[in-house]
C-alpha cells in the first residue's frame, strides 16, 4: 500500500474542489441555487474540514429524516 504523500492530499483536494464546482455550475443551469448552510456544508467536505458521514448527518438533522 503507498503511503499518502503531501502531492496526494493537494491533489485529492484539487479535484474535490473541481467536482463540487462542475456540480454548483450545473445546477445553476437547471435553475438551482443550494441555501448558505447547504453551500457551506459542501464547501467544508471539498474543503477536507468535514467528512462524508458528518455532511450525511448534517442533512438528516436539517431534514428531519431518522436514520
């Protein structure tokens, strides 16, 4: 297994960026603009300040869903 190098991280963080502005852009095409909290919740997971279970849990709680 290769260990996890500082290029990697920057790498991984570069990408997570790029998706999440590719996924922002078509959604304004479809006439959809994501509310602040929402905003910043995917910004601190592209970011690597929140993790994909804590967005997950973020949502359920905002939502109201059990589970």
């Amino acid at each position: 297994m290769k260990a996890s190098t500082c290029s990697d991280a920057q790498t991984g963080f570069k990408d997570r960026q790029k998706h999440l502005r590719r996924a922002l852009g078509s959604a304004a095409l479809e006439g959809i603009t994501p509310r602040p909290q929402a905003l910043a919740d995917l910004q601190a997971v592209a970011g690597g300040t929140m993790t994909n279970d804590q967005y997950r849990q973020r949502v359920k709680q905002r939502y109201g869903i059990q589970g």
